[in-house]
C-alpha cells in the first residue's frame, strides 16, 4: 500500500482552478450546463416526482432544480437533485465505463453544499472538478469489477466524489477529507437484483440520488470532528478487497494534478443505457445515408459484449423505469422517433403496438466480451426487401472523441428545458460563465 486514500484526500483539499487547463474547466462546464437541463426533464418522471415530494419534507438553503419555491436541507436536495439528473439515463459517465455517473452525483453533491453556505461559482466549479478527479479515479481501480459481483458501481463510488465536492465547499483539510473518505465507504450502497428480476428498478435512480446524498452527509460530518478509517479505499478490507474482483491501485493516483480525468466525461446522447447508444448511433447514420425508416426494417442484430446480451437484450420490458435498460426497446423507440428528445422514450411507449413489435424483431448476441467498459457494438441491419446493411460503432456525439459541438451542447439544451417555467436563456447565459458569479442561489 502506498496510503492512496491519504494522496487523493492531501489532492483534494489542496484541489485549486488555478492550476487546471481551460479545456478541462470548460468540460466541467459543459457537464453543469449538461446536468441542469436533464434534472429539470427529470421532474416528469413518475420517479422523479416521488423523490421531490419526499425531499421537500425537510427546509434549508438550498434549491431545487426546476421548481422555484422549494428550499431543501443539502443533503435532500443532493438526493433529489441527483435522483432528477438519472430519472431519464441521459446523464454523463466516464469513458472507458469506470461505474460512475459524474454529472448526477458530484454536481448534485456540489450544487447542494454551495448553496449551504452561499458559495460562489469558481468555488461550484472546483469542487466539481476535485470531485469529479476523485471519483473517476476510483472508479478506473476498480476495473469496473463490482457489477459482475452484483453491486450497482455508481452507488458504491459516488458517495465518494460526492464528499469531495461537498467537502471542498466545507472547507475540509487533508485529515478531515481522509475521514469523509472513510464514512463514505461505510455508506456505499446498492445492488444489481433490478436487472435480473426484471422490476422494481426505480431503485436504480435511487442509488444515483443517495449516493449524492451519503457524499454530502459524510462531508459534513467529517467537519464536525467524526472520524473514519484513513485507509479506506486501500486498507485490507477497505472499499477495493471487499467491493471489487479486481482492482488497480495505480490508477488510483496515477498522473494524479496531471492527467485530467474530467476529459474523459461522456455526455450522453440519448435517453436510454450506454450499451445502446452506439446501435442507435449506427441506426441514426443509416437514416442519414440510406432513408432508413422503421416500417422498413425486417430484423436488427446487436453484437455486443456478454453483459449486453445478459442484461440489456429484453425484447418485452415491462417495468416503466427499466424500459430504456433494453436495448432492444431503446433502439425501436429511437427509429421510430427523435432519438435525442426523453418524448421518444416516454414510458408510455410500452404500449404502442409499433414500438414493441420493432423491439421484438431487435436481438442482442454476446461477441464474447465479458467487458463492462466496452460500449462498442456491430449492428447489422437487415430491410424487408432483402437489402443487409452492418455497422461497427464506438463513438457517438458526446464522447471525448467526439464531443457536442457548441450549437449541439446548446440545441439539447433547449430540449430539455423547453417547459422549463424559469428564463432558460438566461440561465445557459450564466452558466456558461458560472466562474464569474458571486453567489449561485439563483441556479434551481
């Protein structure tokens, strides 16, 4: 052991803009701007509305994304904030797949502390920046390794970039981050079974929001004074050996001030899991170049890795929180509709006979990657009329390479706060300059 958790607790704390390339703080910016827009389309969830009633039971500073006359205690509005940000599977990851959700999570957390304790915008920014740095790192060590184990990844390694994010706010010296550290492992949290049984995955969101929410409680009482074990992501029985088959503790603190983890965040394109967004990018180019419509499509065949084809293969979801988890289901929604619009996607879409007769003729096969990290899929597309088209795909607009262009960043924007009662405008406006602003209460 190289005591990590101490290196990553002295970075955080020490964590300053000044020492950050501007690349790298605009796509924090653009994961904010990002994550604002989806937490606000996420209030017309069936899910997201039973999170902000039970939020809104407890009174603070803080706000609410969207709903103007709510004032929330930090950690119900990280919870909440979080929850919003995942309701629809649209919010950012890191790639390669590392089982973290960087937008939800640690802005939520930051969003929540900042508005605690009056903070400006540069301080919102760099405790995103640290938090983001933090997490990511932990979850590149864990090799994605928790999932096949059975755990859900993003509960176990947000509560960490969470206290990060809250705990820069704090003002948490190197100690006492360490110690935020060593309670977030004890609040770590969430399991797998939603996907196997097929129901009840509303629990999925809720381990993006309580992971946002166990960050900031472990922020805050690590202020307090309360201590927790300074080895916790290293020691022998700490968050690697007991979570994780495998584990890399050099990527841990590796380029650590240097290499930018923060370049890595995927901004999600479409409303559904990673595993099918590069499938619905290869159909979204086939419409581009051949005209492709979905009464014309006989079958579709996903080749994929062996935990799409596990988990990400039902052709008939029932569950309305589990439905854009298929990949089936979320490739069927997008040809028959605008795949960058959550309105494709709707729940309600489980009963257009259209959509459910196009996802049964949708199949995904295992290419025999056991990857958890590996997004890339080859699709090949047979028409009614005999023709076969395939398409090996690893990007898709919003990845590292190839990032949302200004205008697109600003067109998914719009769609998502189109019923947004606030001046929306006014607010990409700002946040686009979010370092400049004195204070951030205006941001809900």
């Amino acid at each position: 052991m190289a005591h990590e958790s101490a290196k990553l607790a002295q970075f955080a704390a020490d964590f300053s803009l000044d020492h950050v390339p501007a690349h790298v703080i605009a796509r924090a910016r653009e994961c904010l701007i990002d994550t604002f827009a989806i937490a606000v389309r996420g209030q017309k969830t069936t899910w997201g509305g039973l999170a902000v009633a039970q939020a809104r039971q407890s009174q603070g500073n803080c706000r609410l994304i969207g709903i103007p006359d709510a004032r929330l205690a930090a950690e119900q509005a990280a919870f909440a904030n979080g929850l919003l940000a995942h309701a629809l599977e649209l919010d950012s990851l890191r790639k390669p797949g590392a089982g973290v959700h960087p937008g939800a999570i640690v802005v939520a957390a930051a969003l929540a502390a900042a508005q605690e304790r009056n903070a400006s915008g540069r301080a919102l920014l760099e405790a995103i920046i640290a938090g983001f740095e933090v997490m990511m790192r932990i979850g590149a060590a864990t090799l994605h390794s928790a999932e096949p184990r059975g755990f859900h990844a993003p509960g176990l390694t947000g509560p960490f970039g969470a206290a990060v994010a809250a705990g820069k706010i704090y003002g948490l010296d190197a100690s006492r981050m360490n110690s935020a550290f060593g309670i977030a492992v004890s609040l770590s949290a969430g399991v797998m079974q939603f996907a196997y049984e097929g129901q009840g995955a509303m629990v999925k969101r809720l381990h993006i929001g309580r992971a946002a929410q166990n960050g900031v409680f472990a922020a805050q009482m690590a202020e307090r004074g309360y201590e927790g074990p300074h080895e916790s992501l290293e020691g022998k029985r700490g968050f690697l050996a007991t979570f994780c088959g495998k584990q890399d503790l050099a990527k841990l603190t590796g380029g650590l001030g240097e290499d930018f983890e923060t370049l890595k965040i995927c901004l999600k394109r479409y409303p559904c899991h990673i595993t099918a967004h590069t499938a619905i990018y290869a159909a979204e180019c086939w419409q581009r170049e051949i005209g492709l419509k979905a009464d014309q499509v006989a079958s579709v065949i996903v080749h994929g890795t062996s935990r799409m084809a596990e988990l990400n293969g039902n052709q008939a979801p029932s569950d309305p929180a589990l439905a854009n988890y298929s990949i089936p289901f979320s490739l069927a929604c997008a040809l028959t509709g605008n795949a960058a619009d959550p309105a494709s996607f709707d729940p309600s879409k489980l009963q257009d006979a259209t959509v459910m007769t196009l996802a049964k003729n949708i199949s995904v096969v295992s290419d025999g990657r056991e990857s958890h990290s590996d997004w890339m899929t080859r699709s090949v597309l047979t028409l009614k009329d005999g023709r076969v088209f395939e398409q090996e795909t690893a990007e898709f607009p919003g990845t590292p390479g190839m990032p949302l262009t200004p205008t697109q960043l600003r067109e998914r924007f719009d769609i998502m706060t189109r019923d947004y009662a606030g001046d929306a405008t006014g607010i990409f406006a700002r946040l686009l300059k979010i370092e400049d602003e004195r204070q951030i209460d205006w941001l809900c």
